[in-house]
C-alpha cells in the first residue's frame, strides 16, 4: 500500500504539472484572440479599405488601365512618362510645391499667436474659443469654398469693401498673379486645428519658468523665443508634418474655386491626378501619380525629422537638444 501510494504521488505530480502547462498554453492563446477580436472592426477596415486599394494601385502604375477594359501590363513606362514628357505633372508639381512653401508657415504662425491670446485668463474665454474655432468645423467644406470664390470675385465682398476706400479691386481668384494667394489665405484662415494643439501645448509650460525670468528681468519678447518656442517645438513639429501632408494634398479649395486656373495658376497636384483618373479614365497614369505623390510626401516628412534635431527641444535631454 506504501509503495503504491508513493507510485501515485509523482504521477499526481506529473498531472499537475501538465494541467498548468496547458492553462498557461491555453491563457496565452486565449488573450491574443480576444484582442483581435476587438479590433476585428478596425483591421477589417484597414485591409480591405486601406492596404488593399494601395496594393492595388501600386499594380495598376504599371499597366494601361482605363476603367473599361482589363489592365494591360507596360512596367515603368508611366513612370519615364512622367519625369522626361509630361510637363503637366512639372507644373502642378511647382504649384504644389509653392502652396506648401506658403501656406504651411503663415497657418502655423496665426495658429500660434491666436492660441497665445486665447491663453490669457479673461473671463468668457471659454467662448471665445468657442466662436475663434468653430469656423475650423466647417472649413473644409464645399459651402465655404463657394463663400470663398464669391467672396474673391470681380463683384464680390473684398472689392466691395476696397471699393469703401476707394481702391478698384480685381478678381482675385481670376488672376494669375493672386489666384494662388486667395486659396493660401483660405488654409491659413483654417487654422482651428492647430490652433487648439497649441493652446494644450502652452498650458502645459510650467509657469515658474516665466516667473523665474521676470525676476531675471527678461522681456514678453525674449520669454517667447527663450521659453515659449523651445517648450513648443515638439508640437510644433507634429503640427508642420501635420499640416504639410495635408497642404500636399490640396484638392477640394482649388476644384471648387478656380478649377485649376486662370493658365494653371493653382493647378495643384491632387487637381491633375484626379483629371487622369476620373477626366480621362487613365487609371494606371494616375495610380503612378499618386505613388509618386506618396513618395514626395515621405521625403518632405523625412527631411522635417531629419532637420527637427536642430531646433526641437526636450526636457529629458542634456542641453536641450533633441537625440
């Protein structure tokens, strides 16, 4: 009886032993499952919406592709199209190119300095901020856009107003020369966004560091670009790559507003991909346009990161410095 109930215990052992094996086996599969469930919805989404259509047009970039007829397989020859016989895509480029240039840092310094006067401790600032972000909510909108081109007209309220003064104005988005000007004040005016990431990122400044400098005796002018601009470099980093793959993206303002003109003057980019596609049913041509336009979006945000180690500052690095 001893000997077998010595026989008993190691295999009782034994059977423990694989019952936690396999609850631990069990409990590790069982918590991965459940999180995927979770996010079924969204990865769902992403594969059929997102990586799917992406893979797809990186496909059609390199076939003739017209909507109504199967893809026909031609390799690189959009491509050499575009960069050695397509002037077109040179222009809308330079448009582009210029749109970013402008409007990126004009929206983010109003940005700015409207979030550091919303930042005072006024009473009913609450609505203030209010009333200063809601036309953000609607910005993008078609319903603006046409405000904008009427606004902008011959006859529209600008000129009225100029006309008050005595100055004779011209149609704004009808001319060459400041077409591009109106739709870069359009952006700038849509700057609720950044606006209120700025307002989170100067409530977040330690206010002894302005206490600390006034005692110093150091001025409002030399407590922003001491204490304001390093403290906000990090958010305004995320704001520029923010709002610079956005402005590469300008399509809505300029289909609505001038179309692309008066000679091409605000042909953006997004505005020539989309004529190939859905104006002229090349689907290939325009698929290999937009890979290029992804490829020119992540070279500008490389070179936004890359250049961001010289002027973002951290408080947990040594001199201040980003690493």
């Amino acid at each position: 009886m001893a000997q077998a109930k010595s026989m008993q215990e190691p295999m009782t052992t034994m059977s423990q032993t694989n019952t936690a094996k396999k609850k631990r086996l069990r409990g590790r599969w069982e918590t991965p499952v459940i999180g995927y469930l979770f996010i079924a919805p969204w990865l769902i989404g992403f594969l059929g919406l997102t990586l799917w259509p992406m893979l797809m047009s990186l496909y059609y970039s390199f076939t003739e592709y017209s909507l109504l007829e199967a893809p026909q397989w031609i390799g690189t020859d959009h491509y050499v199209k575009i960069f050695t016989a397509d002037p077109t895509f040179n222009k809308s480029l330079s448009v582009t190119l210029w749109f970013v240039v402008f409007s990126v840092p004009l929206k983010l310094i109003f940005a700015l300095l409207v979030a550091m006067l919303l930042n005072q401790n006024v009473k009913g600032m609450s609505f203030y901020r209010l009333l200063i972000y809601f036309p953000s909510l609607i910005g993008t909108s078609i319903a603006v856009a046409i405000l904008w081109k009427n606004m902008f007209s011959g006859d529209g309220f600008i000129n009225q107003l100029l006309g008050y003064v005595g100055i004779e104005g011209r149609s704004w988005i009808n001319s060459p020369d400041t077409a591009l000007s109106t739709l870069v004040i359009l952006v700038v005016w849509q700057f609720g966004s950044s606006m209120v990431i700025f307002l989170a990122g100067l409530k977040n400044i330690p206010r002894d560091l302005y206490e600390a400098s006034s005692v110093d005796g150091a001025s409002k002018v030399r407590q922003f670009f001491q204490i304001t601009l390093p403290m906000l470099s990090p958010i305004i980093l995320f704001n520029m790559v923010l709002q610079t793959i956005t402005s590469f993206q300008m399509f809505t303002q300029a289909f609505v507003i001038t179309e692309g003109g008066p000679i091409r003057s605000t042909y953006m980019y997004a505005l020539y991909l989309y004529d190939q596609a859905f104006g002229r049913l090349q689907m290939g041509y325009a698929s290999a346009l937009a890979w290029i336009l992804l490829i020119i979006i992540g070279l500008a945000t490389a070179v936004i990161f890359f250049t961001s180690r010289f002027w973002v500052y951290y408080e947990n690095d040594k001199g201040g410095k980003a690493k």
